[in-house]
C-alpha cells in the first residue's frame, strides 16, 4: 500500500513549512504551551488535513502559485484538529495517541486543557485576520461542530437504540466537517466557482466520513501495536460505531452486553468477538467504499492536475490504510 507520505510527497515541501510555521504562529511567550506545541507539531504526523488544504489550493490555482492566505488556511485547520485531539484526549483519559504520550500524560490536564484552548483561540485569531468573511463563516461552523460532536458522543454513550444516520451525523461533526469546510474555503481564497466550491466540500465531506467509518473498523481489526491502543477501545468506553450497530441488528445478546456497560468479566471480549463474528465489518466497509466513490466523483469537475491526481488516490487511501 503506498504510505500517507509518499502519496503527500506533491506537498511535502509545503507541510515542512506548515511545522515550522506554526511552531513560530504559536510563539516562545509561554513556555509550556511552546513545549506542548513542540511536542504536538514535531511528531511527523501523516498531517492529512493541512495536506488536503494544499492540495485542493494547487488544484484549483493551476498555474498560479498559491497564495499566503492558503498557507494561513492550511495552518488554521491543523490548529484547529490538534486542538480537537488534545481535549478529546482528556475527555477520553488517553495516555498515548499513535504511541506517543498525549499532552496531558506529559504535562497534566491543566496544561493540555488550556492548550488545546489557546490553540482554538490562536486559529480564530488568525482566521479573522484572512480577512474573508465567508471563510471565517466556514471555519467557525468546524468549531462549532466539534463541539457539538463532542457533546452528541458523551450523551450517547452505550445508547443501544443510536441510528446509523446518527452515527454519520457525528462522524460528520467530529471528522468530516473540518476537511469539507476547509476545502471549501481553499477553492473560495482562489476565486473558484460556487459550483466548484460545493464539489470540493462534497469531496472533503465524503472522504471524511470514510476516513472515519475505516477509523472504526480498525478498532476491531487492527493491531495494538499499530493503533497504540487495544482492540475494542471505543466499544469500552460505550462509542457504539458502524460494525456495532450493525452487529446488533443480528447479534440480540451484543444489545445486552452493551446495556450493563460490559459490568461482569469478559463482557467486553465477548463483544468484541460478537461483532467480529458478523456482517457488520464487512457492512462498514460497504458503507466506507460508498463514501469513498462519492468523494471520487465529487473531483470530476476539476482540471487535470498531479494535485488532482492525488486527491483522487486519496480516495483509495483511506480505504486501504492499516492505521
């Protein structure tokens, strides 16, 4: 399988930029927060987000350079994602993400907590200074739908009777939302079309969901070692995803197993191999691959370019990455 690297080497010249600048953006002021903020943005993560950002921009800029109000963007929405995880880690008491120990293992829940805030604070910041109401618009409604994803998660936690069409509006808010506004705003700093600007929030939309329905699937079928965290983590914590609403419709004792919040011993495993033992993986991936087409066909109105070219195989990435 081509790495999330590899494909990005189109941008990359561009992402090692995007660290550097925001390890500057958040500045030497405070201390920890620098020290926190070094930690967050000198791991070398798959940087997705910001990559789409770039991506779409140089799509949709063709033989334009693209303009330092795209790089802002592309800065803003990995704020605005680190900020996101840095307080579900706490929320979720995560002591490793990726196999990296969270901000607050590293520097308490006080730190982590008000750097996850000066981080949505510094993005808002910078986001009104792009000077562009309707990208200001777009990028506020991801931080409002984070929050809200947040909250629809902790209130149906273990909840047996959640949809699937819930689960997606969730999933929306809690993943796709960023990369479909973001896009959005990429092509709308171009000068795009209305038309072409709803294509790539379509685009960003529809690999964000699949993005997060594969997510999900890899809780049951990954390793421990390439997740950082064991099998099942978000069936434990009562996150019921798409394998385990669809393992319930044909696996009643799952519903039972689930309602007492796995109390008695080897509950949790007996889920776990309940829902490996049915259709709901393989309907997740249905559901993944559909997602996926979507995003796909949302490109065709964009002009032939490599940027587009890797938008395109992005489509097939998340559907075949193993983390």
């Amino acid at each position: 399988m081509t790495s999330a690297i590899s494909l990005l080497s189109p941008v990359e010249a561009d992402l090692d930029l995007l660290t550097e600048n925001l390890k500057t953006l958040i500045g030497a002021r405070h201390p920890v927060l620098y020290a926190a903020a070094e930690h967050l943005f000198g791991a070398k993560g798959k940087r997705l987000r910001p990559a789409i950002v770039f991506l779409v921009s140089r799509a949709t800029m063709l033989d334009r350079e693209i303009t330092l109000r795209h790089r802002r963007l592309a800065e803003i929405t990995e704020m605005i994602h680190t900020a996101s995880l840095v307080h579900d880690d706490v929320v979720d008491e995560s002591e490793l993400r990726r196999g990296i120990p969270t901000v607050h293992s590293s520097f308490g829940n006080r730190i982590a907590v008000l750097a996850g805030d000066f981080l949505f604070a510094q993005s808002s910041w910078y986001l009104a200074n792009l000077d562009n109401l309707e990208v200001v618009k777009l990028l506020s409604r991801v931080i409002m739908d984070l929050a809200e994803g947040e909250i629809q998660q902790g209130l149906s936690r273990f909840s047996v009777s959640m949809s699937i069409d819930a689960y997606l509006e969730k999933s929306y808010c809690k993943t796709a939302s960023l990369v479909a506004n973001s896009s959005k705003a990429a092509v709308l700093l171009s000068d795009g079309s209305p038309s072409l600007a709803e294509a790539m929030y379509n685009y960003g939309k529809h690999l964000g969901l699949a993005f997060q329905i594969v997510d999900d699937i890899l809780d049951f079928t990954g390793s421990t070692e390439e997740l950082g965290k064991p099998a099942g983590s978000d069936l434990k914590d009562g996150n019921l995803t798409a394998p385990v609403l669809y393992a319930m419709q044909e696996k009643p004792y799952l519903e039972a197993l689930i309602e007492r919040e796995f109390a008695q011993l080897d509950d949790l495993e007996q889920a776990v191999a309940l829902v490996r033992d049915s259709q709901g993986i393989e309907r997740s991936w249905e559901l993944a691959r559909h997602h996926s087409r979507v995003a796909s066909e949302s490109l065709e109105v964009l002009p032939s370019s490599p940027s587009k070219q890797v938008l395109v195989k992005l489509t097939d990435y998340v559907l075949n990455r193993h983390y």
